[in-house]
C-alpha cells in the first residue's frame, strides 16, 4: 500500500497531467503542495512511484506520467467524495430530464450530445430494446418433426425469426403449446419485461403442457433469451471526431482505429451490453478494455434502468488521461435521471 505522501504526490500528477497533457516534474508538485517536501524529496517519492509500476516517465529527462496501473489506484482509491461538477452543470443535467419524454431515440441522442458537449470526449448511449414496441404475438412454422422456424412479431410490425431444433423428447405438439402459452400471457408486454413476466408468470403453467419439467424450463428459457437478444437496441453517438481534440490523437493513425471501431455499431453495441448486467459504474483503463482498438483509450460506463431493470449504457470514450474526477460524477448524475425519466413514462 502508498504511504500518504506518495498517494497525496500521485494524485497530483494525476490532475496535473490531465489538465496540461504533458509530463509532471518534482518542482512542478513541489510549488503546489503545502507538504513543506523539497523538489528533490518529491523527486525520490516519484521515483518510487516509478519502480512500484504507480508512474512512468517517457523521457530520460522529462517528468512522469500516470501508468495504467496508476490511473487504476487513483480511480478506485483517490477519488471517494471528489467532485469537479459545478453546480451550474449539475442544474444543466437535471433540466435535460425535466421535459415529457418524447421518442425514446430522441432522448438517447440528446443524452449523447448533451455528453460530449459537455465533456469534449466522445459519448455512446446503448439505447434500449425499443421500449416504446410491445410483442404483438409469436408464430410457430413447422419444417419436420425436429426443427422449426420461430416468428416474433412487434407491434411496431417488424418480423424476426430463429430457426429452432425440438429438444430430445420433446414434441411439435408440446412446442405449439409452448407458443400458445406464451402469447396468451405475454402478447402486449413491453419487451423490457419479457424476461421477468415469462419467468415469475408462466414458468409452471409451461411445465404442466411438457412432461419433462427440466426440458420445459430450459426450453423456455431459451426463447425467452431469443425474445430479448435479437432485438438490438441503437448505439447512438455524440462528438465522435473529438477523439481528434485530445492531444494523444492529433496523430491520424493513432486515432484511426478508434474511430474505426465507432463505425462499426454491432461492436460497440456488444462491447457495451457486457456492462448492461450490472448497475455498478465500470471504468476500464488501457489494456483493461476487451477491444485492441482502445487499448489507448479509457471506456467509462453507467447503466440505466426502468423500474430497477438494467435496460440501456450510457459511456463516455477519452484518453487514458481522462478527467475521471468529473466524468464519474457526471456519468452517475446522468443515468439516475435517465432512469427516473424512464421509470416514471414506462411503470408509473
């Protein structure tokens, strides 16, 4: 574990180097802090920092920067309480939420822009599964006696299909009931509340129609995982060339990839959805991140929800010099308020 001082001086050339993009030295720390250390004091504590992986220093004679290993601590031990929200901005985020909600893609651009206006870094909102269309009713197309095509039809009018195999010892006439069931109980239901109403609801009225109880389950399950799964949601983006602003890009080819990868909407979507799951705020740094094209970048996510039901992401995209101390905050502040907008158009 850091001493005081060595966290005090890493927080320090943590701040200094998001705000200057450029190497902190000893004598820069030492003119700010009211520690009373020395700039070669501080010298040797930064050269500590150094060898236990907390700092790295780019040039032989250039000051340090954080390493990712650095950014980690910083994030999950010197930030509890911190803040660098204003609050005008914090009147700003509320009055986003304060109008009706109109369309729902509507509210999730104006989340995106709003984000990276405010931030100057590139925003991702995983918009949810098209909150606002219900599940009209299902259709289940025979091709022989082990395999069938599924249709799920939205009130929007859209047709999905997934060709299914019957279980071992289960029948097309046991799978019809299946289908039977499920839209007598679930035609109407918003697809947000598919998975909760299938299984709170109908799990034991489906077992009855199916002899095997375990078979039934599991089946069940299976298709109620297709209901949601196939039906993506939007990734909407906002100041997707500011990657190019932060000094860490100004280089093309750097910044390529990145950009790349924002084109391509599938996989920012699944990149996104693996936070979905969880209501924690996640903060992946560098090489923490899944996907080689930000392995320069930090990814910063917030789920929002409707009802308690974790229903959509809201991320902001940046340099690994990121200004954490207001991004968390502000993430935080932003998917509360999405949630409550929507939890109050769609439950209450």
């Amino acid at each position: 574990m850091l001493t005081d001082r060595q966290m005090m001086i890493l927080r320090m050339i943590v701040d200094n180097y998001v705000i200057s993009a450029e190497p902190v030295g000893s004598r820069t720390i030492s003119k700010q802090t009211d520690l009373g250390l020395s700039a070669a004091t501080i010298r040797n504590e930064m050269a500590d920092l150094e060898e236990l992986g907390y700092l790295e220093q780019p040039h032989a004679s250039a000051g340090r920067i954080p390493s990712q290993m650095g950014y980690r601590f910083y994030v999950d031990h010197l930030l509890m309480g911190d803040t660098r929200l204003s609050g005008q901005e914090i009147t700003r985020i509320k009055s986003l939420f304060t109008e009706r909600i109109g369309e729902m893609e509507r509210v999730a651009q104006q989340t995106a822009l709003f984000l990276s206006n405010l931030t100057q870094y590139t925003a991702v909102v995983l918009g949810p599964q098209v909150y606002d269309t219900t599940l009209k009713n299902l259709q289940l197309v025979a091709l022989n006696d082990h395999t069938a095509v599924l249709l799920m039809v939205a009130s929007s009018g859209q047709v999905y299909n997934r060709t299914v195999s019957m279980p071992e010892g289960v029948s097309l006439r046991e799978m019809e009931s299946l289908v039977r069931i499920l839209n007598a109980r679930l035609s109407g239901t918003p697809m947000y509340r598919i998975r909760s109403r299938a299984l709170e609801e109908i799990t034991h009225e489906v077992a009855r129609h199916m002899r095997d109880y375990e078979e039934a389950v599991h089946l069940l399950d299976q298709v109620v995982t297709w209901l949601e799964s196939d039906k993506e949601g939007k990734v909407y983006l906002g100041g997707a060339t500011n990657m190019l602003l932060q000094p860490e890009f100004r280089d093309v080819h750097k910044a390529q990839p990145v950009l790349t990868w924002l084109e391509r909407h599938h996989d920012v979507m699944e990149a996104l959805r693996s936070d979905e799951s969880t209501l924690q705020l996640q903060v992946r740094i560098g090489g923490e991140n899944d996907v080689q094209s930000l392995h320069d970048c930090s990814l910063v996510t917030a789920t929002y929800t409707i009802g308690g039901l974790p229903v959509g992401v809201i991320g902001l995209i940046g340099p690994t010099r990121m200004d954490y101390a207001r991004v968390i905050p502000l993430l935080g502040h932003l998917s509360k308020g999405l949630s409550d907008l929507l939890t109050k158009f769609y439950v209450n």
